[in-house]
C-alpha cells in the first residue's frame, strides 16, 4: 500500500488544512499572490498535517484547533524549503522550480521570512498559548540543526552520533512537535503526550536517513527535487560516514577527497555512487531507517489499540520505502 491509499481515510480533513493553508495565504498584494502561488505547487505529501491530525485523533478526537495547527505546521515547513533550496542552490523542488530560479535569492530568504512569521500570526490567532511555545521551540531548533550542519561542512570526521543529534533538530524535532501537538491539543495526558513525541522523533530521523540516502543515490525525476546537494555543501550524512566506515584503511583518504574536493562533482557523484553499491550501503541505511521506524512503533506500544494509531504504525513501517521530502 503507498502512502496516499494509507492516507486516504483522513483525506477530507486533510483537504480541510490545504482550504486553511489557502486561507492563510490570501492577500491583496499581487506579487504576494504570485509568490504564493508558485509554492502551492509545491504539492507535498502533507506528512506533518497527517501525524498532527492522527495523533490527535488517537488521542480522544481532531477539534478545530488541530486544523489550525496544522495549517502552521505546513507554512513553517514550506518557509524552510524555500530558505533550504537557496542554500543548497536546489533548483527543482516537488517537480516545480525552486522560487529562487523564478524569483531570485533576495525574495526567496524575504518570502520565507514572510511564509515564517505568518505562520506566527496565524498561531497566534488560534488562542492556544502552548502550541506556540511548542512551534517556536522547533523552529529555533531547526535553526539550530540547519547552523550545526553548516558549521561541520566538509568535516570528513564527523561522527554518526554528531550526524544523528544535526537531523534530529533539523528534521525530526518538527515531527515529534506534530505529534504532540495532536496529542495535547486533544487532552492527551503528558506521559501519553511525551510517547507521541518520540514517535514523531523516530519517524523523522528514519525520515531523514532516507532523504539523505536519495540525495546521493536517488533519481531526480522519480524524487521530483534536485539531488546532490550535500555533496556540492560538503554535508556529511549517514551513506558517506558509513561508506568512510566499510573501505578498506588503504583506500579511506581516496573516498574522504571523493567528500571534500570542491570541483569534479558529477564523476565524484559518480564514482561515490559505485562505492555505495558495492559496499551496500543501500541496505545499511535503509536498516538503519528502519530502526528509527521500529523505535517509533514501539513508542506507541503500551497504548491501547485505536484505528488511528494503527495509521501511524504503518506510515513508519512505510518510512524507509519513501523517496524523500
Ligand atoms: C531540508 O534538508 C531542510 C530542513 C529540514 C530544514 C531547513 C531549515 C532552514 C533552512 C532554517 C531556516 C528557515 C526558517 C524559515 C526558519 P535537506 O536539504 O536535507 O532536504 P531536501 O532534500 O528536501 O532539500
Ligand atoms: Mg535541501
């Protein structure tokens, strides 16, 4: 089953989010207008909504509040793939060009400020003094993962512990706030509410592992995004510090100039791709995506059996089978 046929029992309320991401979105501003429409076709798989509505839903029922969330949750991740392509000069994002290519840099870093602090104010609006401390923690600890990544770029001797700890705060944190999100917003107890949280951990770093996988290995059209970004920025990420791990000790300073040369990169690509199969490091990082996936499947256990959270149990059994974000 794919993702959108496991999907497809919560697809009219997710239909209810995109009408309040619209919403949102509204202005009288023309060219608000046109920027805003060039990233609704930024059509994405609408992870973080999905795991905000189940949770809540496994936790005593969707309320008004949820949708709103939601709505936010989507606004704050699509102002950080506008900033995220022009920092990785990414061109294609979800089959449609990256904002910079159409709009250039200075309105791309402007807009996602501005897609940023509406998602703010549209917090705001919704009454609920806790989901806005919980969304500003994640946004400052995305930032954080974003600065950590930069600050260790072309660092061959990162460790996987320093690489875990990056896509936690960049990635996963923002999951597990979807997850709590849902779960407080529904009256959920905080023990319950700190198990749907690492749920959404789990699932975001097993995300992760994969979308890193994809960038290095992946196939541009089937991803709908521009790949190999890391290896131009010089990020290291769990393939490449797993494949320094399995080379022989003789060829390891060859493979870290593979990482770290700045110039050569289709051929580096390239030879990097070899290795990769040669040394399976597609099924190590799919295993390890699937630990994560299991970790989080097991937050969940001790809980009593509901449809919902059967729907999150698959869509992590679902994780190490995606092809990025
Ligand atoms: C995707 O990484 C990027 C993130 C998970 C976070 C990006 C966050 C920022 C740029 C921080 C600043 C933004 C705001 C508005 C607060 P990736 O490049 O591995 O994923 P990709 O393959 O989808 O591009
Ligand atoms: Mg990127």
């Amino acid at each position: 089953m794919d993702l959108s046929e496991l999907l497809a029992p919560i697809a009219s309320d997710l239909e209810r989010v995109e009408a309040r991401i619209r919403g949102d979105l509204e202005s009288e501003y023309p060219v608000l207008a046109r920027l805003v429409e060039h990233v609704s076709r930024f059509r994405g798989k609408r992870l973080r909504p999905a795991l905000l509505l189940l949770s809540a839903s496994a936790c005593g029922g969707v309320r008004d509040l949820h949708y709103g969330l939601a709505a936010v949750l989507e606004l704050i991740h699509t102002a950080t793939l506008v900033h995220d392509d022009v920092l990785d000069e990414a061109t294609l994002r979800r089959n449609v060009e990256s904002l910079h290519v159409r709009w250039g840099n200075e309105m791309s870093v402007l807009f996602g400020d501005y897609l940023f602090a509406r998602a703010f104010r549209v917090a705001a609006t919704l009454g609920d003094q806790r989901s806005i401390d919980l969304l500003a923690a994640a946004s400052e600890s995305l930032c954080l993962g974003e600065i950590l990544q930069t600050s260790e770029r072309w660092n061959a001797a990162l460790s996987e512990a320093q690489y875990l700890e990056i896509i936690e705060k960049k990635t996963a944190v923002l999951f597990g706030a979807a997850c709590r999100l849902g779960a407080e917003g529904a009256g959920a107890t905080p023990e319950r509410a700190a198990a749907f949280e690492r749920f959404g951990l789990g699932f975001g770093l097993a995300f992760q592992i994969v979308d890193d996988y994809v960038d290095l290995a992946g196939d541009e059209a089937a991803a709908g995004k521009s790949l190999g970004s890391d290896l131009l920025k010089g990020k290291l990420t769990l393939p490449l510090i797993r494949l320094l791990a399995a080379v022989p000790a003789e060829r390891r300073a060859a493979v870290t100039e593979l990482f770290t040369a700045g110039e050569r990169r289709q051929e580096r690509l390239a030879e990097i791709r070899r290795l990769l199969a040669e040394l399976g490091i597609r099924d190590i990082a799919v295993a390890r995506a699937a630990e994560f996936a299991a970790r989080a499947q097991a937050a969940l256990a001790p809980l009593p059996p509901a449809p919902a959270l059967d729907l999150l149990r698959r869509l992590a059994a679902l994780v190490p089978t995606l092809g990025g974000a």
